[in-house]
C-alpha cells in the first residue's frame, strides 16, 4: 500500500479537488481494492486498477450528488508549507504551483488525462482503461490539455516577469 | 505554430510518431523556432509535473493509518460474517438431516426393502426357551422388513464439534418366518 498511496492520493486530490475528499476517496479506493482483490488478474498493473477503482467511486459520488466536477480549488496550504525551503528550491516550488494550478484549471476529463500521463506515466492504452474512454479520445483530450497547459503556463511566466520588471 | 507540422509536436514529444514521421518533425523542428519553444515549455511543464508534484502534495501523515485501521474493521466484519453464515448452514443442514431422514425414499413404505437372512431362535416368537448355557443356533428363514420410516429411532451421538451434531439413525423392522429351519 506504501507504494501506491501517493499516487492514489494525488489523482484523488485531482479528482476531487478537496484534501478532505481527497482524503475519503483514498480510503474508500484501498478498502474497495481490499475486498475485491480477488478480481486483480495482472499483479502488475496494480496501480492502474487501483487508479479505475478511485475513478469509479469519484464518478458514483458525483452522480449521487447530481454534481458535476469543479474546477479544482488551489491547495494553499500545502503550496504554503513548501515556502520555507532555499531559493532554488522555492523558485522550484513556485513553478511546480504554477504548473499544477494551471492543470488544475483544465476541464476535468483533460485533467484527469493529464495528471495520469505527465505525473504517473501511464501509456494512452492505461488511460483508456482507468478511465473507460477510447484511446482516441485519450489522445485528443491529452494533446489538448497540454496546449492548453503551455498556453497557460506562458501567460503566468509572462505575468510573473512583468510583475517581477515592475 | 502556423504550419500543419506544427500540431505534431505533442505526438512527436510523446513518441507516437512513426520513425519516418519523427525525423521529418525533428527535420522541421530545426527550421521552425516557435516549435522549439514550445517543445522547450513542454519539456520544463513534463518535468515539472513529475517531479513537482510529489513534493508539493504530501500524504498527510495519519491517512495510511486511517486505511489500515479501515482494513482492519473490514477483515473482522468479515471474519464474523463467515462464522455467521457456517453456523447458519450447519443448523440448515441438521434441520434438514433430522426432517429428511426419516422420510428419505429408501425408507418409504412402497420401497421397503427385504432382506432374507437365517434368524436364532431367540428372535423368532413362540419358540420354546432354549437353556442359557445352550448357544443360540438358526431356527429359520425369517423375513425382515422396514416398517414406517416415522417409526425410525435417533440417536444423537457425541461429537468433538459445537458446530455439528451427529444422529444415528436405526430403522424399525419386522421380522416374519419365511423358511424351514436350515440344516446344520
């Protein structure tokens, strides 16, 4: 469990956009992974069926509330609590913020693609699964959300070097 | 980003082009300075995001605790499930046991079986009473039927399980002269 915890939680956190539900989602996906254990076919992609269970119980969620997925509020705290390392490191820290804030501003399906390729390396095909679209889509909402994420990116560091001039 | 190439250069930085494909991309990527930026915002982002994120979102502290403890609940609600549901059965197959046997199909009146066998003269009626140091010897041929299966005797026996319960089960018989007394 060790091993995967940090990878369930962050898609949780991409997911959900909420530590607390973050949070409840990365227990429910162990509990539901504990109990269905007997359905995992290949020991190696334990990690990707873990990734479909937290996809899964998120999806139930929103349709139980009758809520659509939110634009991910910004964890300020824990961007906060990385403030007090070295410069490097903090200017590091800084554009890590920047990046996952603007991730985090995408569309959720774009995010969810996102997050799964760039911060856990899954392939298109792993993707697909976890999140029962197509490959094509996969690829289209992945190639979207990465312009999308340059377009953005630029316009921060743009902004951040203007505010930094003044 | 005018040029139709240019919407390669996600394909092209995720490795999805064909070989061919890739050296044309790279061929243009050399000539195309706005591609160049971008791979090179791209590649900044990628790194970013797999090496960043990890750090920046720490797992609180208490939450593998949190799954264990969650676990843990579930593999005694479990436990208890499982032992519920063996006592349950046990008790399904003993009422079962103790209803059906009696009045399972080998015992049925219309399926008596018979068996013919040479009987003492002990267990024939109105024989007369042999001497007690006399050692019983076949008087006849003698007839056993099983009567009605209702009248079967059951005899719980001790057994080393709480959970299972052991009946014997003796059916009644009639026993009635059929022949001669054999020959010695």
């Amino acid at each position: 469990m060790d091993e995967h915890l940090p990878h369930v939680y962050r898609f949780a956190l991409r997911l959900t956009g909420c530590r607390q539900e973050a949070e409840d989602l990365t227990q429910d996906t162990f509990l539901r992974a504990w109990r269905q254990r007997g359905r995992l076919r290949d020991a190696d992609a334990v990690r990707a069926w873990l990734f479909t269970i937290a996809k899964n119980l998120w999806s139930d969620r929103l349709r139980r509330k009758g809520r659509r997925p939110a634009v991910v509020e910004t964890l300020q705290e824990d961007h906060q609590s990385a403030a007090v390392a070295a410069d490097r490191e903090l200017i590091v820290q800084e554009d890590v913020r920047r990046v996952l804030e603007a991730m985090d501003s995408l569309p959720a399906r774009q995010r969810e693609v996102l997050h799964l390729h760039a911060c856990d390396g899954f392939s298109l095909g792993e993707i697909a699964a976890i999140l029962g679209i197509s490959v094509d889509a996969a690829k289209a909402n992945l190639c979207e959300a990465r312009k999308r994420l340059r377009r953005q990116f630029r316009e921060i560091d743009c902004g951040a070097c203007r505010s930094e001039k003044k | 980003m005018a040029e139709p190439r240019c919407e390669q250069l996600d394909e092209y930085l995720c490795g999805w082009l064909s070989p061919d494909e890739a050296a044309e991309f790279a061929a243009h990527l050399a000539g195309c300075s706005a591609c160049r930026e971008e791979c090179a915002v791209q590649r900044r982002i990628d790194r970013l995001l797999a090496e960043g994120a990890a750090g920046i979102e720490p797992v609180p502290a208490a939450l593998a605790d949190r799954i264990e403890r969650g676990v843990r609940a579930a593999r005694r609600r479990r436990r208890v499930g499982w032992a519920c549901a063996l006592t349950a059965a046990a008790g399904i197959v003993l009422a079962l046991g103790l209803w059906g046997a009696p009045r399972s199909s080998f015992l049925r009146n219309d399926a008596r079986p018979v068996v013919t066998a040479p009987v003492a003269a002990d267990d024939l009626p109105q024989q007369p009473v042999l001497p007690s140091s006399a050692k019983p010897q076949a008087a006849a041929i003698a007839r056993v039927t099983l009567v009605d299966s209702s009248s079967a005797i059951l005899v719980p026996v001790e057994s080393h399980s709480p959970n299972v319960t052991v009946v014997r089960i003796y059916p009644t018989v009639k026993i009635a002269r059929e022949g001669a007394k054999p020959s010695p």
